[in-house]
C-alpha cells in the first residue's frame, strides 16, 4: 500500500488506485499522514481540516469520514496481502494513523535525504538525493484545500527546494554540472528570487564554460532581486558575479 502526498493526495494499493472519496474525507486523512503513528487530537484535527469555520455537527462528520476511511483501507488492506495493516486508531481523544512511514512517500523522501547526508560518497549521495527528488508528482497536496493545508505545502515546496539545491551541489562537486542545469533553470522560473537556486545555477553554467550565458542569467537575477526586494543580491552571488567578470575561467574551491 503506497499513499501519495508529493502530488495530489492519493491512495494504490498495488498499481491500482484506490479512491479516498470526497476532499474534505482526504483532509481528514492528511495530518495523519503527515505524523504518522501519532495521535492527532479532535480538536487539532477539525481546526486542520476547516480553519475555524467548522459545521455545527462535526463530531459527526468526522466520524463519518473516519469510519469510511476505515473500510476503505479494510479493504485495500485485503488487496495487498501484507502481513502489516494500516489502521485508524481511537486514541487519546483523537486519531492516528497505525502504518510503516515507508508506506508514505514524502516519509520515504526524507529517509532517503537523510541517508544522503549520512553519506561520504558524493556520487552515492548524488544518486540518493535524485531518488528522492523523483518521488515528486507535481504540487504537493493538490487536491486539498484549506489554509493550513496551503502552509503545509508551502512547506513540502522549501523541503523540495532545499533538496535540489543540496542535489545540484553535489553533482557540481563531482563535475557533473550538466546534469543539473535543465532542472535548476526550470526551479529558476518557478523561484525566480531564490538566491540559492541561482548561484548553483550559475556555478554549473561557469564549470560547463558558458560564462557568457552566466553572466546574462546574473543580469536578469539581479534585476528581479532588486525590483522585488529593494536591495541587492547576497554577498556569495555577488562573489560569483565577480568571478565571472574577471576570467572565463574559474575554480569552484575559490568560492565555496
């Protein structure tokens, strides 16, 4: 059994995928996920799924959208002929979600970016990092509406963020620039004041020897920075920006 939150959230058992039902029972589901085998207090559970504007009988709408829930995963539990059922739990005025984390995606993210950090091989840490990026569908979240659950995925988007950027590291410390410099620039347009994303790029951009192209990204940041932020960029970009200008050629070790 696979739940799914690094795209809409979703339940497979197997290959097959098993409906949640209506988006307001997923809500229900979705802090659970995220602490797995951890009670969620009622209260906490209802202020996440409807902010403050809860309907008048919704202790029976909770448990409503619990006991469903429950047969939904009574039966993918049947499907997937494991010996370690996932379960809701009564417990502590609340409920938790009975699973192995490693039946979560974003859960197996983190596995992997903290077996990575763990590692003194980079091209083993760079594999490692690229298979967690992997595990990402598309928006975090996408089908569950809410405030908190906006603050949940603007949080899921700084962990991806921090995840590629720690990845295009690595594979620019191993000489492996042009692997990352697709997938930064298109980070790029989607964070396009992320001081981080861009110096990586341009560090990939000077050691694939495209500084006439670093130096134009470096432009265009640097106009966006300022109209955006009222100030220039921080002082590490700035640093590339001057080794850009002072040769074509450049050593990573001079600015890290």
């Amino acid at each position: 059994m696979e739940f799914q939150l690094l795209g809409s959230l979703d339940l497979y058992a197997g290959r097959a995928p098993i409906s949640l039902g209506p988006p307001k029972q997923r809500a229900v589901l979705l802090p659970l996920l995220l602490e797995p085998n951890t009670p969620i207090g009622f209260d906490t559970l209802v202020e996440r799924v409807w902010d403050e504007s809860p309907p008048s009988d919704v202790r029976n709408v909770v448990y409503t959208y619990v006991t469903r829930l429950r047969r939904i995963l009574e039966k993918a539990n049947e499907g997937c002929n494991s010996t370690n059922d996932v379960r809701i739990v009564r417990q502590n005025g609340g409920y938790l979600l009975d699973i192995s984390p490693h039946c979560i995606d974003l859960h197996r993210f983190y596995a992997l970016m903290s077996e990575a950090r763990q590692e003194n091989n980079p091209r083993t840490r760079a594999f490692l990092q690229k298979s967690a990026l992997n595990l990402w569908q598309g928006c975090p979240i996408a089908n569950i509406s809410g405030s908190w659950a906006t603050r949940v995925r603007e949080w899921l988007d700084r962990e991806r963020l921090d995840a590629m950027t720690d990845w295009a590291e690595t594979e620019i410390m191993i000489g492996n620039s042009s692997a990352v410099i697709t997938e930064l620039r298109r980070e790029m347009a989607n964070n396009p004041h992320s001081e981080l994303v861009i110096e990586k790029l341009l560090q990939a951009l000077m050691q694939t020897g495209r500084t006439v192209e670093a130096l134009e990204l470096y432009g265009t940041a640097r106009g966006r920075i300022v109209e955006m932020m009222g100030a220039e960029p921080g002082p590490r970009l700035r640093e590339i920006h001057r080794t850009l200008l002072a040769s074509d050629s450049f050593d990573l070790r001079e600015i890290s």
